[in-house]
C-alpha cells in the first residue's frame, strides 16, 4: 500500500475521564499495559453467536464497491440480500497495518503502522495512556499489550487467522511467517506465486502470539481453511479470513497481466464464501462480517473521514496520513448470520473499533483499547433481526 502510494507521488506526514488519566500517569512502565474496561454502548445482550467469521478487502472507495456499477456483485447483491448492509461503516485510519491492529486490538495508528511498518521492528514503549492505547511507536506490540486473540486463548475459546498464500515462499516460514525483527518487509509488492502480505496479517505484531508456539498452530495459510470448516468441533470460534493481493482488491493488475481490484475480489467471494455458508457452525450459530480495511486514499476518491467521535490517538497528528484526516473513510460492510435479518439496511454509524467491541460482545469478553470508548456502539438490537429492510 506504501509502494502504491510512492508511485502516485503521494507521500506520508509523520478524554477520556479523569480516572483513566490518573491511571495512565499511574501506571507509565515499559512492559505493563493493562487493557481498557468496557464503556462502550452495547444496546442489546448478543444472540448465541459461537463462530465469527472476518474477510477484509482493500482500498475501494464506498461508491465503486457498493454502488449500482459496482464490478463485485456478489459482494454488493448477492450478500447483501443475504444479510444486512451496514451503510455507514468507517475504517479508523490509512494505510492498512493500522486498521488491521484496530479490529483486533483497539490500539490506534502510530507513526509506523501508518508507514505498513516497511521495516519490521519493536514497539518502543513510553509508557500508558488513556483506554489502554501504549504510548510510543513502532510494529511489534509488547507482549503486555493483548489482542481479542489472546482474549480467546485465556478462555479456551479457539481462532485462527487462515492467510492466502503464506506458504508459498519456498524460502519462508509456512505458517506464523513475518520478516526478523529489524529486517525490511519483503512482502509489499506481490510476487507471480506469492501475494502474501504481512501487514494484512496483524497477529504477527504482537509478541503475545509470535513469542508463543501457538502462532505456528493458529496463523496458516488459507489452504488449510476449508479442512476446519468440515465441522463443528474443527471451526474456530474466531476466523480472520485474508485473500492475497490480487484477491483482496489491492493491486488492481496483478503479476502477469491478470485483472485485479474488485473482479478479482467478487470472484474470490465467490470460490470461498458459499464455503462458509454452508459449513455445519455458520448454519448452527455463525456470523459472517465482510469489509475494508480502508477506503480509496490517492487521487479524487481519496477519503480520510472517520465516524463515532473516533478518539484522537496519543502517537499521532492525525489518524490518517495518507491523506491527513481523522479517520479511513467510509467503506462499507455487510453482515450475514442465521440471527441477521436478510435483505436488510442499517444506517447506525460503525468503525473498526465498534466491529471488536461486537465481537468481543459476542464471546463475552472485556473490551480492549479504543473498542472501550465511551459511548462507542457496539452492534445490538439495530443488527440482530431487528433492521430495517430498506436498500
């Protein structure tokens, strides 16, 4: 996403409640960050959803990807009427590696995520903010800092993040595959045989999952996917579903000629998501979410609005720097579950930071980082069967 951005000329520029900041001053100590309560508004106690299933596409503006013209009518038709359209849906920051570290985190952006973290080095912690956002900069979290993964582990609950590609390296890691600490990103430009990118991949910047064997076990490539879907017992409680670089929509022609963009990701849905629909844990109790990781951010689509008194992050001047704005502009997504009412719109403004807070809802965890803001929404009975059914 940087390269693109280099070669379209574009270049990156570098209140909570009184409790929460004496606590911050309280507890400023490199290797202790305590997660953030909950505040957030959850209007509805969630359905008896067991398996979560998430697919982030890339960088398309909400006109192209939702509109009447759109190149992915599977995606902006065929699911739609299988679920519910959530019309004011917000990425939280540009360029990718931030949104991503969002869903599963709720950090904001710091100077280095929104750079894709190019080199892959070490969070440099200068202690603890408000809502449990570490201060400082940098890639890799410290292993204080935890992810709706490790929410999951602490409470025998399993995920797993299923990565196209990442196996394809002859020289690389198989599964848990990140560059060494230090060492530049060599997967920021697709290769003919290999569209994995690590910052599409957020586990692997938090120490809490790469200093741990369940890495190895828990971030694979997405080939392994559809053998887990065969059961109940096999499927995950938590899925994060990545396509490659040509799939995802990113690149809009991929290694040798091949059509990209939003083609190539509605053919993508196509091949996987009938997969999920008809697996035995989405019919028996599964949620599908599909989005952006953010919207367009070069040329006149570009689009850095933000939505839900988004907080402004303590390590950066703007949570979008690519353009400057407060947030990733808005994307999109669309929701489909046996609890979801089909065919359904819902106008509720949400971001990256509200889709943690619902699906922390959903397992019954604590809310973490800026998924505790207050009067943040989380989905309630404006999601579960009780949307409207205008389109």
């Amino acid at each position: 996403m940087i390269e693109s951005a280099r070669r379209s000329g574009h270049r990156a520029s570098g209140s909570s409640v009184a409790g929460l900041a004496l606590l911050a001053l309280a507890v400023g100590v490199w290797g202790f960050v305590a997660p953030s309560v909950s505040s957030a508004a959850t209007t509805t106690k969630p359905p008896a959803i067991k398996h979560v299933f998430l697919i982030n596409l890339e960088n398309k503006s909400f006109d192209e990807t939702w509109g009447a013209s759109s190149p992915a009518p599977y995606l902006s038709q065929t699911l739609v009427a299988k679920g519910q359209f959530l019309s004011q849906y917000f990425a939280i920051g540009h360029v990718s590696l931030d949104n991503y570290i969002a869903q599963i985190s709720g950090q904001g952006p710091n100077k280095q995520t929104q750079l894709d973290c190019s080199t892959y080095t070490d969070f440099v912690s200068t202690g603890m903010g408000a809502l449990g956002q570490v201060l400082g900069d940098g890639c890799v979290y410290p292993t204080s800092v935890k992810t709706i993964a490790d929410q999951l582990t602490a409470k025998k609950l399993t995920w797993k993040g299923y990565m196209e590609d990442m196996g394809n390296s002859p020289t690389e890691p198989k599964t848990c595959r990140h560059p060494e600490i230090g060492a530049k990103d060599t997967t920021l430009v697709a290769k003919a045989d290999d569209g994995y990118a690590t910052r599409h991949n957020p586990f692997v910047y938090f120490h809490s999952i790469i200093d741990s064997p369940i890495c190895n076990t828990n971030v694979v490539p997405l080939d392994r996917f559809e053998a887990d879907l065969a059961s109940v017992k096999t499927t995950p409680n938590f899925s994060m579903i990545t396509p490659n670089l040509c799939n995802d929509g990113h690149d809009a022609t991929c290694p040798g000629g091949i059509l990209g963009g939003l083609v190539a990701s509605n053919a993508w849905l196509e091949q996987w998501v009938p997969k999920i629909l008809a697996s035995p844990a989405f019919k028996k109790d599964g949620l599908l979410i599909v989005t952006f990781d953010e919207a367009e951010f070069i040329g006149a689509s570009a689009d850095a609005t933000s939505c839900c008194n988004a907080p402004k992050p303590p390590n950066v001047e703007n949570a979008s720097a690519i353009p400057p704005g407060p947030g990733g502009g808005r994307v999109g997504a669309v929701l489909v579950s046996p609890f979801i009412k089909p065919g359904s719109t819902n106008d509720t403004p949400y971001n990256h930071y509200g889709l943690l807070c619902s699906m922390e809802d959903v397992f019954g965890l604590k809310h973490l980082g800026y998924a505790g803001q207050p009067g943040l929404t989380c989905f309630g009975a404006d999601v579960y069967k009780k949307a409207s059914t205008k389109k």
